[in-house]
C-alpha cells in the first residue's frame, strides 16, 4: 500500500461513491477502480460495500 492508495480510500470514504471520488481526484471511474481492488486483493478483504445505483 503506497500513499497514492491511502489517499484513494479516503477520497472514496468521504464522497461515498467510487464514481464522486474519481471526479475529485481528476481520474476515471474505470482507473479508481481498479486500484481498489488490487489494494483490495493485496490486503485480501473487501474495503467498501458496493451497491448498485439504480
């Protein structure tokens, strides 16, 4: 886990949505993403629930 990470999960955290938190971050929804889940896979939990938006 670097500090680029740190950042994305707290970002994520506080907007309450990957798709919020991208846009602060001036990245793709697509990009944030799958950061998560490759710090998710290195830590081997799930960070956030996920719920589908209808």
């Amino acid at each position: 886990m670097d500090t680029k990470q740190i950042e994305y999960i707290i970002k994520i955290a506080d907007e309450g949505s990957i798709t919020r938190a991208a846009e602060k971050l001036f990245i793709t929804q697509s990009a944030l993403s799958q950061q998560l889940q490759k710090l998710e896979k290195e830590l081997g939990a799930p960070l956030f629930v996920r719920n589908k938006s209808d």
